[in-house]
C-alpha cells in the first residue's frame, strides 16, 4: 500500500543497509512520474506524455484506494484533502489525454506532495 507499508531493508551497491520508510517509496513514485511529465510536451500529445499521465493517474488511483482503506490511520481531515487531490488529478489526467489541459496543474500538484513528503511545508 503507498501509506501504510515500510519497504525492507535494502542493500546499497556499497555493501551497507539502509532502512526505506513508506515515504520515502512514496516520494520516490512522485519523483519518477513528475520528472516523466516535466520531460513531455505538457499538452500531451506524444506517446510518451501520454503515458507519463497514465502512470500519474495509476499513482493517484492507488493512493485513493490506500486513503480509503479501513486501517489507514491518517487523520480524516489529512485524507479527505488527499482524496480531494487524488480526484483532481485523476480528472485533469483524463482531461489532459482528451486533449483539453495540459499537464501543468499535474506536475504543481506532484511537487507539491513530495515537498509535503519531505517536510518542507509548514504544518
């Protein structure tokens, strides 16, 4: 699950073990996809802006369906705003492969969470 899961320790090229927490995957899943949609034409029209935002939409479906999972234990408030953001995202993504937005509002949204993820937004 993207909020709830601790990934396994892994091993570094070097020999030495480095605990990932559920954030750090997140983050992680966030980077890769928004450097995806900065890379593309962000009116999605090439191949691989199109799949940019599918992979962005499959992001977000996951984290929604983890958001309304019994055991997640984020406060509703926290929740309620991401599923918010989840539906948003999932809509602009469909707009933008209808050729009706670009992927600006996607990428805004993404660097905002991973700032989120890394604690660089006041509380």
């Amino acid at each position: 699950m993207i909020l709830n899961a601790v990934t396994p320790l892994k091993t570094h090229a070097y020999g030495s073990a480095a605990v990932r927490t559920a954030r750090d995957t997140e983050y992680d899943a966030f980077s890769r996809i928004t450097r995806q949609l900065r890379q593309t034409d962000r009116r999605c029209a090439t191949i691989e802006a199109i799949q940019a935002v599918h992979l962005n939409n499959e992001l977000w479906t996951a984290l929604a369906a983890d958001l309304a999972a019994p055991g997640n234990a984020l406060p509703d408030e926290v929740k309620a705003g991401l599923l918010s953001l989840a539906g948003f995202s999932i809509r602009r993504g469909h707009a933008c492969l209808q050729g009706e937005a670009t992927t600006d509002a996607l990428i805004d949204i993404n660097l905002s969470i991973m700032k989120g993820l890394r604690g660089e937004v006041p509380a």
